[in-house]
C-alpha cells in the first residue's frame, strides 16, 4: 500500500506542476482581465528603456540609493543554435541546464524524464535517463548541477531524490527519499555545488534546503518554511555567487534570498509585480563572473538581468520567453536559457 500511495503522489505532484506550467504559459496568452495575483498576466510589461536606472526593492540600505544612469549592454540570441544542430529535436518541457568545464551543455526535461549533453555548437553529444524510479531513470527531473571533478548531479521533483553521474551518464549513486527528515524531500527542486563538493538541493515542500556531500550523506538542513525574512516558500532556483554567498529563488513570497553557505540570513530582495525588480512567480538564477545575475520568471514569461548591487539593467530578449526555468553561463559569458513553455533550449551572447 505504501508504495501505491508514493508512486500514486508522484504521478499527481507531476501532474500539478505541469499543469502550473502549461496554465502560467497560457495567461500570459490571454486577454482577459487578471482574476488574482498568481495568475495575473504580466507578459506585456515594458522592459528597461535604455539608459534609465531602476533598482530591485531590496531590504538593503546601501541599494536604496539612487543609481548612476549608463547604457546597459544586452544579449542577442544565437537563432537555431540547437534545432540547426539537430534537425527534428523535440523537448518536454526542459527545466535544470548546466554547463561543465570543457562548456559542454546538460540538460533536464520534467515530462521527457532524461538527461541531454550538448557541445557548445548545439549538437547532441548523448542522452540518458528513462521514465521510473530505479537507478538511471527518473521521475519529473528538475534541477541539474556539475561537481567539480565532472560529476553530474540531478535532482527529481517525482522521486524525492538526487543522483549523481558520470559526465558520460554512467550512474554512481542515489541519495535522498520522500519525508521531511534531514535528507528527504517533499519533492526535490533545483541544486547548486560548492568548491568543496557540498550539494545544497531545494526541497519545495519543505521549504529549507538539504546538504549533503559529493558521496551523499547527509550534512543537515538550513532554513524553514514561512514568510518572514530568512523563511522560504516553495523555494526553487539556488546558486553559488562569485563572492561565495548562496542565493535562493524564494519562489512563493515572489523574491529572492541571500545567505552565507551556512544558512545565516543576510538580505532578501524583491516582491510581487510586473515592473522593473519586482517578479511574479520567480524560480530560476544564475552569475557571470562579474556577479551580475539573471532571475527567471514562470509567471512573469521574462529573464531579468541585475548588476551585482541590484541595479536592473535590462530585460532579454522581452516577449519571447514561456515559463522559463533553467539559466546557466559558460566560461565565455554566453548564457543558456531552459524555455519550458515554449519546449526549446536557447543561447544568448553580448552584443
């Protein structure tokens, strides 16, 4: 009985959550009038006009200040960068990407239930995974992550779980399980590895964020759920930034959250909104070398791109975007987007 519940509670988390995805892509479509804050349709907000500053609402003072007006530079897509490579290629719904050493491409799909590499041209290099729950398969795959020896790390919203990879896709290992003890998930979400190897996943339902080592075991948890600075909410996109601070997309009080790597509050930024700094439904993030970051939106359909003090610099590529997910930079700068209503991965380089 128990594991009919848990595979019947997979079946229906997934079920959830694609729907969210498909119902989000599809407002931001419609016409009509927004019936309430989690379904309001912010597709058609304006980007930054070139030149003018905006800031993210912050709680910290030293961004408070008004900014020096500059021209901000922007990105331009790479057309076909992945279909050109790959005639016939199809997706469903790609939501983790990350990029290794050598700029190679990984890749996960929440309905396809596998793992794609790609070389920095947009060809296909290998693909592995399957439905199920046994080692090498997956069950709705959110978050992809690469350690610093090249081991793939991949964590599963369905399975409650995390698993590391060869980067030649050969399994290793298998940690994590349903339950809110240190370790367990109440559906495992994004996940970001330090330069000592210590894995931090997300855990939506029990908004705190589990540490483990490379090999696995269990460090502790941070954080709890709630509201109040610090709190986290369905948390989803987590991040190590240049200057070692861990950020998370604290997807359900619309934000984001600063901390150190052991879980000590440091700002939070952010609130509900269409404009410039503000986000609706936020869940991924990520930091070129500089700590300038990108922050995507699900419900807002947009990327918004921030300096390193907050400052709003632009908006990529403005009206095209479906529930993106997924952000990852490779050593050139250039920036790899999981489009997930729109079922394409797409690359993007300064002009």
């Amino acid at each position: 009985m128990r594991i009919s519940f848990i595979t019947t509670q997979r079946a229906v988390l997934k079920a959830i959550i694609t729907g969210m995805i498909i119902a989000l892509a599809a407002v931001a479509c419609a016409d009509s009038s927004p019936a309430s804050p989690s379904t309001e349709d912010v597709s058609g907000s304006e980007p930054t006009p070139s030149g003018e500053s905006q800031n993210l609402q912050t709680d910290d003072p030293s961004q408070a200040a008004p900014r020096e007006i500059f021209e901000a530079a922007s990105y331009v897509e790479i057309e076909g960068w992945n279909s050109d490579s790959n005639p016939g290629i199809l997706w469903a719904n790609p939501n983790g990407i990350a990029v290794d050493s050598d700029g190679n491409i990984y890749t996960t799909e929440f309905q396809g239930d596998r793992v794609r590499k790609f070389n920095s041209n947009g060809e296909l290099l290998l693909e592995w995974g399957g439905s199920g729950s046994a080692d090498g398969q997956f069950d709705a795959p959110t978050g992809i992550a690469i350690g610093p020896d090249g081991d793939v790390f991949v964590s599963e919203s369905g399975n409650h779980r995390v698993q590391k990879f060869t980067a030649d896709g050969e399994w290793i290992s298998t940690f994590g399980s349903l339950g809110k003890n240190d370790g367990q998930f109440e559906s495992a979400m994004m996940l970001t590895i330090g330069d000592e190897g210590l894995v931090y996943v997300t855990d939506w339902g029990g908004g705190r964020i589990n540490v483990f080592t490379p090999d696995g075991d269990v460090i502790g948890s941070l954080l709890e759920s709630g509201q109040e600075p610090g709190q986290l909410s369905n948390p989803t996109g987590i991040k190590i930034d240049p200057d070692g601070n861990l950020w998370v997309v604290d997807r359900g009080n619309n934000r984001i959250q600063r901390f150190t790597l052991d879980g000590v509050f440091v700002s939070h930024a952010g609130e509900f909104g269409d404009a410039p700094g503000q986000f609706s439904t936020p869940t991924g993030i990520d930091f070129d070398a500089d700590g300038n970051f990108i922050v995507s939106e699900v419900g807002g359909n947009r990327l918004q791109r921030f300096a390193k003090d907050g400052q709003v610099l632009d908006e990529v590529a403005p009206g095209t975007f479906r529930a993106p997910h997924g952000l990852a930079f490779d050593s050139a700068g250039a920036l790899y987007v999981a489009d997930t209503g729109n079922h394409t991965i797409r690359k993007f380089v300064l002009e």
